[in-house]
C-alpha cells in the first residue's frame, strides 16, 4: 500500500484487534484506527461465562495490555458509527465525528436476537452479548431469588449455569424434547441434562413462554403456553445471534444474513473488508456462504484481512470449525461436520460459540464409543475423519481437531474404527500423530 494509509477497523473483538496486528506487521507506516462502541479494554468474550458462574475475576478478562497498541502504534477511539460514505472514503459517528479512511475493515460482530412476546422489554430481561451485558446480569442476580431461561445452545448454558453459580434457583425452559437438538445427538443432549440436574437448575421440556409477566416495570415472573406461571425476577434470552450489518445495508454493501465477502474478505467494495461474526464467507464444501460465530475463526479472518488490507493477497482458506467449551458441567469438543442432527425449535438461525457447518448432513459413517466417562461420537467419512463430539477427558481433542481440520487420510485406522467402534477411544489414544498412521501400531489398541 501506499506510504500513509489510513486503516480504520470498527470493531474491537477478536478479529478487529487480529487484523490490526497483522496491518503493523506489513506496514510500519500507516495509521491504524480501531473505532468501537464499548468502552472497554480488549477482553475475551468466551470468558463472559466464567465471570459469571464467578470462576474469575473480571480482571482476567482482559488479555492485552495497554502497552501493545503503544508499541504498534494502534489508536482506539470510542464511538458508534452511524453511517458509512463509501465515495468519500469517510464514516461519521453518532457523536458527529467524521473519521476518513484508506481502507475500512467491518468486523462489528453479531448481537442476540430477542424473541417478539410481551413484556420483552421489562426491566429484568437480559441477554449476553458483550461485558456491558455480563455486569448488568451481575447486578441483577444480586438482588433475585430466581430465573428462567429460554434458549438453546452454549450462551444459554453460560446464563443457567452462571445464574445456578450466583445461588439463583433457575428454570430452563426447552420447545422441544431435549437440549440442542441441531448440534448434539440425544445421548449427548442427556448427558448435559444431567449434568445441569447435579447443579440444581430444574429443565422443563415442551414448554414455551407465553409472556413475561411484570410489575411496576419488572419482571415478575412468566407464563407458559400450557398455563403455567413461573415467579423469577430474572429472565435471560438466549434463542440465537444476529450479524450487525446494519452499516453495511446503509453502505449499499452485498448482504444476506451477513456481509458477503470474496475469497480475500473483501465486500463488494474493493475498498471494505469484513471479518468475523458478521462476515459471510464461501464454503468450498457447501458450495454456500456460512457464518462462524467462533472467536478462532474470527482471529483467523481478522489476521486474513489484515494481510489483504495491507496489500497482500491471501485467500482466506475456511477450515473444519471448532470449538472447546464447558457444557452441563463436561468438557465438550465439537469439529468439522456432524450433522444429520434435528432442526431446534430453541433457536433461531446461529449462535455463540456455533457454526453452520456443524449441521450439515453429509454422507458419512457414525461411530460412536463411551469409555470411563468419556462420549465419543466420530463422523467417517470414505478416506478421512469429517467431524467428532467428545465429552468429557480431553486428551483426544488435539488428535481429532487434528484429523478433521488437516483432512489427513485414515488409511488402516478406517477400518478399525468401523469394526471395533466400542474401542474407538483406546484406538485413537494409540495413534501416531506424526506417521498417520501405523496399522501394526493400531492392532496392539
């Protein structure tokens, strides 16, 4: 690029701070420009969860210190975008800033989607979306007996189990039969049903909200589509996510349900990029744009567009998606391709911490193994792996993210996973991860 150029980056998670980071490293002379609407340092938002279930403090959220963007030369300014002038190369604020750019990354994420029911807008009705979100829920349980909430997928265990933590006495209110029906298969779903039984949070499957019940502008309570009332004074929202491209429809960018960007990230604007929650990206498998909700794939999109910012040409190479994380109490990895999972009423389109790849139904062989507590469900395909849950030791997540995201061939260990699936873990605790792989050294699992 040429010697000058004015990047401007809005957005300051995990793939705004990624692409400034990559910027410097290419160009040592261009001005940086983060421009957020939080007032926060840089924090990380997986770790919301464990600020409320108060496994940490608050403190440990924050994992860059301030002398980084000194060293790098990267300004932080706090503002709300209200437009974007793509001929004029400017974006004005809501604060009556104008802030001109060279090149513009889009990384504003995704916000929780709200259901439309009556009193949604009682005071008492929370979601979790950002730090802002986590202390105001913190408040909030400071002064509540109980909860209820509704929801599929991991944001709505963060909230029961957070809430649990907090001494709350917490309903968890399922449409359907079991718990994230589009990702887990239902021994997994019991699983986690189980574990959030051990915490004390009480599930009520086939139940749906009616209304939020209120009282002098407060929740009070909520009431079932069966007749049911449940008294709390909280009620968290956790039904699905929404990317923020509000900007970019103002902007006349392309869109569907994010912002749809080539191989290199960039819009449809040779001058705009987007990374992250709110990025849509092409799926060579699919054929499709998909959305990650993910904060590694947002780091991997956020250091890809840097690069092409900057002047590079790196095509983002979108790979099996992935995810680590604490549900019902397991240690739970999720990996490239699971589907032939139900639809979720509990949801509605992605959520955090989730991925559109994980539901696709592809042709594949299920093999499934539980072994001193472990659960291990494999997707295999004709010569490679092409997706694994495993709850509980995680000793086999690195292999497996391994295998699925590297498509390394299965060779000999195809056909012992198929024929012994009931000794899947101890075969793959036997693998070579360096000579994928041995049959002679299979035969001793």
């Amino acid at each position: 690029m040429a010697e000058g150029t004015r990047y401007l980056i809005v957005g300051h998670g995990a793939a705004g701070l990624a692409a400034a980071r990559t910027i410097r490293a290419r160009d040592d002379t261009g001005a940086i420009t983060i421009l957020t609407d939080e007032p926060h340092r840089f924090y990380s938002r997986p770790g919301l969860a464990y600020l409320l279930s108060g496994d940490i403090p608050e403190r440990q959220l924050y994992s860059v210190p301030d002398e980084l963007y000194r060293r790098l030369h990267i300004g932080v300014r706090v503002g709300s975008v209200a437009a974007i002038h793509r001929h004029e190369r400017v974006v004005s604020t809501q604060q009556g800033q104008q802030v001109a750019y060279d090149i513009l990354l889009l990384a504003t994420g995704a916000e929780a989607a709200r259901p439309k029911l009556p009193g949604i807008d009682l005071e008492g009705v929370v979601t979790l979306d950002n730090l802002a979100d986590a202390r105001h829920i913190l408040k909030q349980s400071r002064r509540a007996r109980s909860a209820v909430v509704v929801g599929g997928g991991i944001t709505a265990l963060e909230l029961a189990e957070g809430l649990a933590a907090r001494g709350l006495k917490v309903h968890y209110l399922l449409r359907k039969d079991r718990y994230w029906a589009s990702v887990l298969d239902p021994d997994e779903s019991k699983r986690v049903e189980s574990g959030l039984g051990h915490e004390g949070i009480q599930i009520h499957h086939r139940t749906e909200v009616q209304e939020i019940i209120g009282r002098r502008g407060r929740v009070k309570g909520v009431l079932t589509k069966d007749g049911q009332r449940i008294g709390c004074q909280i009620v968290a929202v956790a039904i699905g996510i929404r990317p923020r491209i509000a900007l970019a429809v103002q902007a006349g960018l392309e869109t569907e349900r994010g912002i749809i960007v080539d191989e290199y990230l960039r819009t449809s604007d040779p001058f705009v990029f987007a990374a992250g929650d709110v990025a849509q990206v092409y799926d060579p498998m699919s054929g499709s744009y998909r959305l990650d909700s993910l904060w590694w794939s947002a780091d991997e999109q956020g250091r890809c567009a840097g690069e092409n910012m900057a002047g590079g040409a790196k095509p983002y190479l979108r790979s099996a998606p992935f995810n680590v994380t604490r549900i019902g109490g397991l240690v739970t990895t999720i990996v490239g391709h699971i589907g032939g999972a139900e639809k979720d009423a509990d949801l509605v389109g992605i959520m955090r911490g989730d991925s559109e790849s994980w539901r696709d139904d592809i042709k594949s062989l299920v093999v499934q193994d539980a072994h001193n507590g472990t659960r291990l469900r494999l997707m295999v395909g004709e010569e490679t792996l092409l997706g694994a849950v495993v709850m509980g030791d995680q000793s086999l997540s690195r292999v497996l993210q391994h295998l699925v995201r590297e498509q390394i061939p299965l060779s000999g260990l195809r056909s012992m996973l198929l024929s012994n699936p009931q000794r899947a873990v101890a075969i793959l605790h036997k693998a070579d991860p360096e000579g994928w792989l041995n049959p002679a050294q299979m035969e001793a699992a």
